[in-house]
C-alpha cells in the first residue's frame, strides 16, 4: 500500500468517525428535545381538555427550538446563516406539523387509538426524516464551520 493509499484510508476512517460521534449526538440531543416535547405532551394532557392536535403543535413547537440550537451548535458545529437555518427548518415542519397533525387527530379521534401511541410514533417519524434534512440540506454545506469546530481543528 502507498503512503498516498494510507493516507486516504486513514481520512475515510477519520471521517466515518466524526460521522459517527454527529450521530451519536444527534440521538442524544434528540432524546432530550423529545423529553420535552412528551413532556409537555403530557402535561398538557393532565392540565388541559384541548384536543390532540393543540397539544401535538404546542409540544413540537417547544422541541424543534430545543433541538435546533442544540444540533446546530454541537451536532452540526454550523456557523450557516441562523435565520435562513430556521427558514429552512421551518419549510420542513410547515410539511410535517400539519401532515402528522391531521394524521394524529385522524387516529386519536376516528380509529380510537391512544394519544401517547400517535405521539411516540410521530416521534420516531419525526426523528429519522430531521436527521437525514438536517444533514443534507440544512447543514449540509456548512458542518463543521462554527468556532467550536475550527477551535477543535486547531488541536
């Protein structure tokens, strides 16, 4: 093998390591925002007879903002414009809050399922399709730009 060869083989390994840790921080930070968004969740269920739908955007809302900050700064390491970021965000949930709104109040209502069930599983939905746009179209040009990362580079 060359010192050319090595060298690459040595990068790739370097770079599906630091893909590697990006995820492992995107699972955990995502964990935290949806601690807060079964949270309120819930606490809106104990406090409140609104509907599964008001509860649904309130408690998503709380999490997206959480989640957003924290990826973009330690997940990410994004110095990306922040309002064009939150535009870009934004676009995705004016898709998703509204789909899996409509949906959840559809299967909480008519085909009597539980609303933590509908909640949960919007979850999960939710986590996998924002890792994969956040990745590649949000951040996807900017990863790795921030002071954090340049600061970690520098090491």
């Amino acid at each position: 093998m060359t010192e050319e060869n090595k060298q690459t083989e040595s990068e790739k390994k370097d770079a599906n390591r630091e893909e590697l840790i990006r995820t492992v921080k995107f699972v955990l930070f995502s964990i935290s925002a949806g601690v807060i968004e079964i949270g309120s969740f819930e606490l809106l269920n104990l406090l409140t007879p609104w509907d599964y739908w008001v509860k649904h955007i309130i408690s998503i809302v709380l999490s997206v903002l959480w989640n957003f900050t924290l990826n973009r700064e330690f997940t990410f390491r994004s110095a990306n414009n922040v309002p064009i970021a939150m535009l870009k965000v934004a676009l995705f949930y004016a898709v998703f809050i509204p789909v899996t709104t409509i949906l959840g109040d559809h299967l909480v209502k008519t085909c009597g399922w539980n609303d933590t069930v509908v909640k949960v599983l919007t979850m999960l939905l939710n986590f996998v399709t924002e890792y994969l746009y956040d990745r590649f179209f949000v951040f996807g040009k900017s990863i790795d730009t921030n002071k954090r990362a340049q600061a970690k580079g520098k090491e």
